[in-house]
C-alpha cells in the first residue's frame, strides 16, 4: 500500500510539470510515460527500506535494464517516428536481454512471444482515453495479489493517479514510452512469481483485442503494424457507447478475469 500510494504522489506531482513538453508538437502532450517511470523507480527503491514486495537483486537487474531499453525507444518515438522494423527491434532486444538474467528452460522461447506480444498489445490497446492505464492498473493490482513484488505496486499506484490526467477527456496521453512501460512490466514481473501460468488470462482483454485486430486486417489484406480505427473499443464507440463508458467496460472484464485468475490460484 505504501509503495503504491508513494508511486500515485510522485506520478500527481510530475506529470503536470511534464504537460508543458508537446513531442511532436502533439496536444495533449504525449509524455505521461515520464511521469509514470519516476513513479514505479521511487516506488521500487523504496521497498527495500520497508521490506515489501522485494525481488532478488539479479532479477530485478534483468527487469530494469529490460524495461530501460523499451521506455527508451518508446520516448524516441514519442518524440520522432520510429519504423515498425525499429521498434520490433528494441522490443526483441528487450525480452532478449530480460530472458538472458533467468535460467533457460523449455519456456524460454515461449516467454520470448510472450513479452514481445504483451508489451505489443499493451501499446496497441492505448486507442482511447484512459483505456491502457486503466486496464494496466486493474491488471497489476491482481498481478499483485498473485505475486506481491515492488513493480507491480508501484505501477497500479501509478496507473490510478495518471488516470487523473488521462481519463476522457485527456489532458495529457500515455505516449509509446508509457505504454511500453505497462507493456514490458505487465508482461515481465509475472514471470518471475509462481503463478505465471495464471498471466494470460488476467491480460486476457489486450490480448484478445490485439488478436482481433491482426486477425482481422490480415483478412482484408490489411497490416497489422498499421494503425486504424478497428479495434474492439472503437467497434463498441460506433454502437453509440460513449468513450467513458467503453473504457470502463473494458476494466470491469478485466477485474472479472482478474477475480478469475486470483480465486484460481487459491485453488
């Protein structure tokens, strides 16, 4: 509670001094991620002087530089245009690097698709106001609940608060920094608990919504790296459901599976 209460005043203090940089000359600015990134590092360094939520050094090492690499080519996107070819590079990278810290088993290959596709689905998701923040902080508050580390804390602490920022109408977007940074986390830290086979279903919402859309566009011959107005929460906008209202249909699903997930691993 502390960790996550102490990342929710840090996000509240710099991300309205963060509204004043415009990457791309983008209105509302696209830097929460910043905001969002001290939050998580003053939450996760604080959790060894309260003895809460602590992950072995070496892996903690593999999460962060993991993490690092993505916010960073996701902060040079928000202020340039990456290519597809350049992101998927720094993506593979990433989950490279993070992998190389844990000992390589028959799930390795696996956990590779795995955290390239979330952190992906996660940064294809951010299509609407308040949409990835807040399917990020329900997920992580259970992904807390199934594995109490620093991290996840930290980041729904964060996520809430950014929310003050970011829900419809937003006055400032998550960027590809922030979503890379709920991607990389959501996908990562669950590894390295016991429950991970619980992950795919608490994720189940981006996951389903990213399978959606590339199904989908491949069908009609369509890229699936190429942006649209074709995801599941656009789909239900043109329905006649307004943005708040889609936004938090997609966290109650989310704390629905999540509920799933957790009762599951009680079991």
């Amino acid at each position: 509670m502390i960790i996550a209460l102490l990342a929710a005043a840090t996000c509240l203090i710099f991300t309205p001094l963060l509204q004043r940089i415009r990457p791309r000359g983008s209105l509302p600015p696209r830097i929460g991620g910043v905001g969002i990134f001290l939050a998580v590092l003053a939450g996760v360094f604080l959790s060894p002087l309260i003895k809460a939520g602590g992950i072995e050094s070496g892996r903690m090492t593999a999460y962060w530089v993991g993490l690092v690499i993505v916010f960073a080519m996701g902060l040079a996107d928000d202020f340039l245009v990456l290519s597809p070819k350049v992101k998927l590079l720094f993506q593979t990278l990433s989950a490279g690097v993070f992998l190389s810290f844990l000992p390589f088993t028959w799930w390795t290959p696996v956990f590779f698709v795995w955290l390239v596709g979330v952190t992906n689905s996660l940064n294809l998701l951010d299509n609407m106001d308040g949409l990835t923040p807040g399917v990020g902080a329900v997920a992580a508050l259970f992904f807390y609940l199934l594995s109490p580390f620093a991290p996840l804390a930290a980041l729904a602490g964060a996520l809430v608060a950014f929310l003050v920022f970011n829900f419809h109408p937003a006055r400032v977007y998550l960027g590809d920094a922030g979503s890379h940074l709920v991607g990389f986390t959501l996908a990562a830290i669950p590894l390295l608990g016991d429950q991970w086979r619980l992950a795919p279903l608490v994720l189940l919402v981006p996951i389903v919504d990213t399978a959606f859309v590339t199904v989908t566009r491949i069908a009609r011959g369509v890229s699936p790296f190429k942006g649209g107005k074709d995801h599941i929460s656009h789909r239900l906008q043109r329905l006649g459901l307004s943005v708040p209202v889609v936004v938090v249909l997609f966290y109650a699903v989310t704390a629905v599976v999540g509920t799933v997930a957790w009762i599951a691993s009680a079991r």
